[in-house]
C-alpha cells in the first residue's frame, strides 16, 4: 500500500485545516519536470512554507509515470533536508481507477474530480475514493460545480457555478476539502472577466464548513485573492502563472544569445534552464505573500 512510500510526504489534511481555521491559503503548485519540483522544494524550504505539489496526468505521464513522480520527491525531500510540510497531490484524477493508482504508488493526497458526471455519480465514485484512501493515510479533494477552461487536456469545464447543497452533501463523504466552481478559470482569465463570485463562495463555505479550493489561481486580482481567503478558501492551485513566468525568462536568456557556443558554455541545458528555475522561486515567493502561507510550515 501507499502509505509506507510516503513516510515524509504528509496528508494534506491538517495542513489545509489548520490554514482554514487561521484564514490563509497553502499554495497548490503544479510541476512539470525535476527542476520544477526542485525550484518548489526550495523556495517552500527557504521561506519556511508547506507546500502541496500537484501532479495532473498529463505531467505524470510526461514525467514518466506514478511510481517515478513519487520517487523523484521523495528522494528530492531526501537530498534537499527538506522539513516543511509537503503533499503530493493527484490534481483532477479523471476516475475512481486513477486514485487508487496513485494512492498505491505513494501520493499523500488525492483529488476525485467527478464534476463531468451527474451529481449522484460524482457522489458514488468519490465515497469509493475516501473508503480507499483513509486508510493509506491519504487526504481526498472533491468538485461540485465546474471550473472553466481546461486543464492539461483532463478537466475541460463549462464554469458552472457549484450548489451549497451538494456541497454539504459531498462533504458527509469524508471528503478533507472541496473544489468549486465559483467562476474560476484554467488557464490565463479573458479580458472582460467579471471576476469570482463571491455571494456562491459563502454560500457554498457556509453549507460545507471546510476548506474551499480555488482551482485557477493564476492571474486573479491580489484583492480577489485576499477576500476569497477570508470567505474560505484554503487551497490554491497554480500552474499557468509559474509556466508563462518559467517561459519568459528562458526566453530573454536567448533573446540575449546567452546559449550561442560562440558566448561561452551557455548552451549547457542546466543553465538554459537556470533562469526558468529562478523564475518559478520568485513567483512562488509573490504568491504565498498573497496566500498568507509564507513562514507557516
Ligand atoms: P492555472 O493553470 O489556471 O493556474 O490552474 C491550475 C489548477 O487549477 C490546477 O488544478
């Protein structure tokens, strides 16, 4: 079973209970590759700050598999002296199979998104979930509602508005916190975005009283940010803002013909990558100012 791979990665749920009863958010960053999950491990390690780390199937597979996503953190946790609190979450596990499998490989934290099923069924299959990850130490995320956009090709919403009474309902199943639709996006926001709803957020807190995750956290106002904090919201998921921000800075090293053979040894891939690396610490270090999490680990 899981549980024993994970000796050092923690169950999201105290962490995320604890930011909950304070008011702050524990950022949910997504990594793409090892020097992502080195930047993160880092920077939530200097600036004294748990941190979940998401993985989506499509960087699973990218990265080369369950097993190896967890290898690479655990051993990251190993070499890096890592103490912070750190989770290894499966963002938007598409079925009941997928979290399983991931629970067997070692992930400390699960999210069951059902929101592309009827209600009933998301409900049935996240139970099933909860029932399996308990006990392997496992923390459970759910949906209701839909986020928009899309979200490495395995959550495509329409961004409908998640209902208070399924909240509650979601949240009997054992469930440690709750994704919801609240006019959140994937990806970058469109001009003309009329912004989070925050009459469904408190709706949606007052009906399931745990933490709310906000899924789309790139690009939001740093006021929406703050009052989503305070009306519940307890998780944040970032993955676009650390990729454009990784993106730019590789690019200006180009742009400045540092990797041309011709300016010295810049061609070398670990220093190509380098200023991407310094990018995802220092838009990390931006976001948990926001979030309130820094010095919280
Ligand atoms: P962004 O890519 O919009 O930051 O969303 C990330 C996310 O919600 C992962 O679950």
């Amino acid at each position: 079973m899981g549980q024993k791979y994970h000796a050092k990665l923690v169950n999201a749920s105290e962490i995320i209970k604890k930011a909950h009863q304070n008011k702050y958010a524990v950022g949910h960053f997504n990594i793409n590759n090892l020097e992502w999950t080195k930047a993160l491990l880092e920077a939530a390690q200097e600036k004294k700050t748990p941190i979940i780390l998401g993985a989506s199937k499509g960087a699973i597979k990218y990265m080369g598999g369950y097993n190896l996503v967890v290898v690479i953190v655990n051993s990251l946790l190993d070499s890096l002296n890592i103490t912070v609190p750190v989770a290894l979450h499966l963002d938007h596990g598409q079925s009941v199979e997928s979290c399983k499998i991931a629970i067997d490989a070692g992930f400390s934290s699960v999210m069951y998104d059902g929101s592309h099923h009827p209600f009933a069924e998301n409900l049935k299959n996240t139970k099933e979930v909860v029932e399996y990850a308990k006990p392997n130490d496992v923390s459970v995320e759910a949906e209701i509602g839909t986020i928009g956009g899309e979200e490495d090709g395995c959550s495509v919403g329409t961004g409908e508005i998640g209902d208070p009474k399924e909240a509650a309902e979601m949240v009997e199943t054992g469930i440690d916190f709750i994704a919801v639709g609240i006019g959140n996006i994937h990806g970058p926001y469109p001009t003309g975005w009329p912004g989070l709803n925050f009459q469904a957020l408190e709706d949606i807190q007052d009906a399931a009283k745990i933490g709310i995750v906000l899924h789309g956290g790139s690009g939001i106002p740093q006021e929406q940010v703050k009052k989503a904090i305070s009306l519940g919201v307890s998780k944040i998921n970032v993955n676009t803002e650390l990729q454009i921000a990784f993106v730019a800075a590789i690019r200006k090293y180009i742009e400045e013909g540092k990797d041309k053979p011709e300016n010295g040894k810049g061609f070398d891939p670990r220093k190509l990558l380098k200023p991407g690396y310094e990018a995802i610490k220092a838009t990390f270090d931006e976001l948990i100012s926001w979030f309130g999490c820094k010095g919280k680990g």
